[in-house]
C-alpha cells in the first residue's frame, strides 16, 4: 500500500516560518511534521510515499531522501502558485492504481488517529474529528450513522458533524472515480478549489465514503504560528509512545 502526501502550498499564513522551507518542514520537537507522518505510516508497514511538492520542493526532496532509506517519488506542482490542493491530489494520483492513504502535510497528529483509520476495513474512508468546536475556517462534514454525506467548508458550523482532518484512505477500486471526479471539477471551475469538491461529487453520485472518529485524541492542521505551539505540545506528550515506535521499528 501507498501514501501520498501533499506538500505543495505556500504556508502563507505562517509568515517567517515558512519563507525558507515548506511547512511540514517545521520541526516540532526532535522532528519535523512530515518526519512524524512518515515514521507513523511506516511504523504500521507503508514503505511507498509519493510526495507532492511545491513551495521549497527541492529542499523537501533532499531532507527526505537523507532522512529515510525508503521508497520516495516526488511530482512537483509547478504551478502551486496559481492552484489548490485538488490539482495537487490530481498530480500525484493521476498515475496510480493500487490502495492508497491520503495526507495533507501539514497535519501533526497523535499515532492512534492513523491506527484507527488503518484498521477500519477496505472502505473510502475520511478521518473526522467529531469533538471539537467547529467554526467558519475548518473543512466540515455532514455525517449520518458511518457515512459522509455532505463535504465543505461551507457548511454552517451548526449544521456540521465534524471537521476532516486531512488524512484519508482510498481503495483502488475507487481512485479511477476520484481521478475523473478531480478532471471534472478541474473542467468545469477550475483549479483553484479544494480536493473535497470532488469527494463530494463522487458522494452526490452514490459512492459512499465513511468515516472514522479521532475519539479525542490530539492533533492540529498547522496554519498559524500559535498552531506550532500546540504541535510540539502534542509531541511533548508522545515522548513515550515515539521510544515504543522506535524500539519496535529497530527490530528491540
């Protein structure tokens, strides 16, 4: 099985942080983000990242490749300038065929988050934090039993289940569906929308998408500096759980 990883945007609202290296980048402890997503998804035997870049995507490439003796592609959105996540997504799926995990990169989250959605079965499935306090900004959802049935950020906050999280599973038989879903809105309102407006296309088309709950446990979508506070926190407080994963990762 496969991830792919989007590492495309700008990280704008970072200010400073960000004017030198792309966001996941940022290091939140003894680690940056991206480091955590990859030893996290290599902990429970993905080994395959394909990696999009964009912003500072030569400076990834090479911090990757001399941090982990596994196996990267990297497609580089050239236009990340001009364009959202869904042409991002596109390009780095557009050539793929096989089950897959989907993350944005700049999601800091505890292991468990990842365990849960690498358990729950051979579904389309979206991770959901369904706790937290939803306001205008989060990518929202409408839920019903363990279905998605409406994805967006305009969703009003007291109409939503939840927020996305950013990570996701896609099972080969649906990536064909997700592929012309993407090429469709792409066709018709261009390129500078979020990916979700394709997951809901292929939902309004009777494909089902599920969902699996964060059930509390911590993790933050870094858009702002404060965001960067809270990440290490969350690192601060996995101290113990990152020893497990390392003794169980050499072989201890």
């Amino acid at each position: 099985m496969k991830a792919v990883i989007l590492a495309a945007g700008v990280g704008s609202r970072l200010g400073h942080y960000t004017a030198e290296i792309p966001k996941c980048m940022l290091r939140v402890g003894e680690k940056t983000i991206i480091e955590h997503s990859i030893e996290v998804l290599s902990s429970f035997g993905i080994k395959s990242f394909v990696i999009v870049t964009g912003h500072k995507g030569r400076k990834l490439r090479k911090f990757l490749e001399t941090r982990f003796d596994l196996d990267f592609s990297f497609v580089h959105n050239h236009v990340y300038r001009e364009t959202n996540n869904i042409y991002s997504l596109y390009l780095g799926i557009k050539d793929l065929s096989e089950d897959l995990y989907l993350l944005n990169s700049d999601v800091f989250f505890h292991p468990d988050i990842f365990k849960a959605l690498h358990f729950s079965g051979e579904n389309f499935t979206l991770v959901v934090d369904d706790r937290k306090i939803l306001g205008e900004e989060e990518m929202k959802v409408v839920t019903e039993n363990t279905r998605v049935v409406r994805i967006s950020k305009k969703i009003p906050p007291e109409e939503a289940s939840g927020e996305y999280i950013g990570l996701a599973k896609i099972p080969k038989i649906k990536l064909e569906k997700l592929k012309d879903r993407c090429e469709k809105v792409m066709e018709e309102i261009g390129a500078s929308v979020f990916y979700e407006e394709a997951i809901q296309r292929m939902i309004d088309l009777g494909d089902e998408v599920l969902y699996v709950s964060t059930k509390g446990l911590p993790w933050v979508e870094v858009d702002f500096p404060h965001e960067i506070t809270f990440a290490r926190r969350i690192y601060g407080n996995l101290a113990g759980y990152s020893k497990a994963m390392r003794r169980k990762n050499n072989g201890v």
